[in-house]
C-alpha cells in the first residue's frame, strides 16, 4: 500500500466522522477499514507500534469466530449441549468482568466474600482482558481524564474504532503501563495479586482447560473449542467494547454532558447492564448502572442477590436526591439551550423568572429527602433500639412533601413547555 493510499485511508479523519452520532456511518467505517487496514495505515502513519500479540489475538479469534466455527458447524454439527454450555460461559465470564472487574475492583461500589472475589477472578481470566489490577488501572483513569485525547486510555473523542479495540493494538500509553499507582487498595487483595502474578498460566489452564472439559463430556473436542472457548471469548470481548465505544456515542444524557457517556437501554441488553453509562460516570460508586426497578441491569440484580446469600455487603447507592438534582439541572441546562436559540434576543427576565423557579423545585426536592431520612432513621431505631417513633405521622410528612415537590416540578415544567412554544 502506498504512502498517498495510505492517507486516503487516514483512520484518524474517519473516527472523527464517527463521532458525529452517525450510526450507519459507523458500521460501514467498521467494515471498510478491517483490522488489516488499520494496522497497516498505522504503519504508514508512523503512529506507536503495534503489540502484535493483541493485533494477532484479536485477529485470529474473530476470523475463527465468524469463518471456521460456522463452517464446521455446517459440516459437523454443533451439539445443543455446547451451545448451552457456551451460552453459561458467556454470562459467567461476562458478568465477571462486570460485576467484578468493574463493580467490584474499580469502582469499589460493594465489598465482596472471598468465595465471591475467586469467582469473578476466574470468570475475568476466561474474558481474557488482562489482569484485575491492569483492567482496574486503566478505568480509573477513564473515570478520572474522560474523553481526554492522551490522559483516557479509550477515549472516545478519538473516535469509534480507537475506543472500541485500536487502543489496545498499539502502544499508546506505554509510559503509564506497569504504573499501578492509582490501583495501591487493589494491591493488598491477595486474589488479585494472585491472578495478576500468574495471569497467563491462568489464561492457558482455564481458556484450553474449560473448553477440552466441555469437548471432553460432550465428545466433540474441536466443536467445544470452536463455541465455548473462542466464539465465547469473541461475544466477551466486544460486549466489553461496546461499553467503551458505542456507550460514548449512542444514547441520551439525562444526567450530565459533561463526558461523552451515554445512556442506552438497547446496549443495557448486551452488556449486562452496563449501557446506562451516562448515570454510571456521574455516580460512578452506586453499585446499579440501571436505576429503575425496570431497567435491565443483571449486574446490579446478581450484586443484590449476592447480598441476600451474605457474600456481599456495603452495597453503595447514591442519594436520590443528588440523582433527582442532577436529572433536573440537565433538563434546565437544555431548555436555557433551545430557548437562547429560538429566541433572537433572550430575554433575561424570563430566564431570571425560570431560575427562581428551578431553585423552588431544587428545595421542595431537598425538604422531601431529607423527611425521608428521618422516617427511614426512625423506622430503624424503632426496630434496632424499641425507640418511639411516630412512623406514620412522619410517613404522612414524607408523602406531603413528595406531592408538594411533584407539584413544583410540574408547573416549572409547564412554564418552560409555554416559553417554548
Ligand atoms: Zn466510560
Ligand atoms: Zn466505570
């Protein structure tokens, strides 16, 4: 490839257009500039070497996942046992990293038993995303430097392509690589420390290990290596992507845009529960992505339930309060946005006018949470201490208040709709 077709090629010019929101652009981008492209336009465009480890790895398990697999499958048969056995392994290794990796290590969002901690271990290692303490290390500093071109080590304002997989296929932040100073908690986790020691012995035994298992009971070898171990490793792999790529590209952002994050109820589905991505960079020690009872996040349902077994404990939540603030900052900061853009001169005392109001609906939401404070201390000195409390006097309180807020938050709602239309 020549050096001019090698600028035509330029994937830095088409990650910018990717930013733009444009999904159908993304995927023919996707497809246009495959792996081997990229790696050769990077060459050309004198960018960091490559870790040909990573470039081969990736390479090799997704021609595997999508040539090889479907052939022998057509050829051989693929037994019902190992797609059910590939389907559990999936979610166990998926949930690992979610649940563990992310929940757990990173953010510190819950504190979990022993037994637990080995289990997302070996979960994690069968995802093959590196160690505990690397994976840890480098979202930490995502959280910290967000959408910053050299500090975010899968910044998305470098497009779709570099957030998704190219940030790990050269070595862009080579500086900071064995640099496990923003990880020290984590270093005095013996099981982390364990795995990060032995991790590629770990990811021989159990990325071969587990596969020959199932090929083994199931009697088709090839068949289980094929689906359980590097189909799987591929569906683990991009669904862990998708979190760094599409969920700082495609969605809403009902909390901030301040970052890039977004929330995302379609990706929720393939990632566990990690697409509400934009809640998740504002609050990002709630152990929930998915606030709502409604909202798909079986990260957070597997946390609870590990809670309810006594092997999880100091479950982290953030007030609804500061929730709740946040919500309605961003719907003011989008209405002062469209009404400066509608109106040729804005007028000020309108907006002034729409201020006060907004404050208004902020104190009526502070005195609601904080009588529902006091009803939830009381009710569990009552239980703790047989302390007396009026319960339902201080329920009734709670209740006025919510109405009094529901009530401001619906007429400040109104006012805005009316300046707007
Ligand atoms: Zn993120
Ligand atoms: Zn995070």
């Amino acid at each position: 490839m020549s050096a001019s077709l090698a600028q035509s090629f330029d994937s830095s010019r088409l990650s910018f257009t990717l930013e733009q929101g444009r999904f159908g652009e993304h995927v023919f981008a996707h497809v246009l500039l495959c792996l081997p492209c990229r790696v050769l336009t990077g060459y050309f465009m004198k960018k960091p070497p490559l870790i040909w480890l990573n470039v081969i790895l990736f390479t090799v398990t997704f021609l595997l996942a999508v040539l090889v697999t479907p052939w022998y499958g057509f050829s051989h048969g693929l037994s019902a046992g190992l797609w059910w056995a590939m389907l559990a392994t999936v979610l166990f290794a998926g949930l690992s990293i979610t649940a563990g990796y992310h929940r757990l290590w990173s953010h510190r969002a819950y504190d979990a038993h022993p037994i637990v901690r080995v289990l997302w271990m070996i979960g994690g290692t069968l995802a093959l995303q590196n160690s505990i303490l690397h994976w840890a290390s480098d979202h930490r500093e995502h959280h910290k430097h967000v959408d910053h071109d050299d500090h975010d080590p899968y910044s998305a304002s470098r497009g779709f392509w570099f957030s998704h997989i190219g940030w790990m296929l050269r070595h862009y932040q080579a500086n900071r690589y064995h640099d496990y100073g923003n990880v020290k908690d984590l270093q005095k986790d013996p099981i982390v420390m364990f795995q990060h020691r032995y991790y590629l012995p770990l990811v021989l035994v159990l990325n071969f290990g587990w596969p020959l298992l199932i090929g083994w009971l199931l009697n088709d070898v090839v068949g289980a290596l094929l689906l359980v171990g590097v189909v799987r490793i591929v569906i683990n792999h991009h669904t862990t992507f998708f979190i760094n790529s599409l969920a700082h590209i495609w969605g809403g952002q009902p909390y901030t845009d301040r970052n890039s994050a977004r929330d995302n109820g379609f990706l929720a589905l393939l990632t566990y529960g990690e697409g509400y991505h934009n809640y998740h960079h504002i609050f990002s020690n709630d152990y929930r992505n998915g606030i709502r009872w409604w909202q798909f996040d079986p990260t957070k349902w597997l946390i609870r339930a590990c809670s309810w077994l006594g092997l999880a404990s100091n479950l982290k939540r953030c007030s609804g309060y500061q929730i709740e603030k946040a919500k309605l900052t961003m719907q003011f900061k989008r209405y002062q946005a469209r009404y400066e853009a509608k109106q040729p001169t804005t007028s000020q005392v309108v907006l002034e006018r729409l201020q006060h109001d907004y404050e208004q609906v902020l104190q009526k939401l502070k005195a609601y949470y904080q009588a529902r404070k006091v009803l939830l201390d009381s009710k569990t000195a009552r239980l703790r201490d047989h302390v007396h409390a009026d319960i339902d006097q201080l329920k009734h309180q709670a209740q006025e208040l919510r109405s009094a807020f529901q009530l401001h938050r619906k007429r400040w709602r109104a006012a805005l709709a009316e300046q707007l239309a």
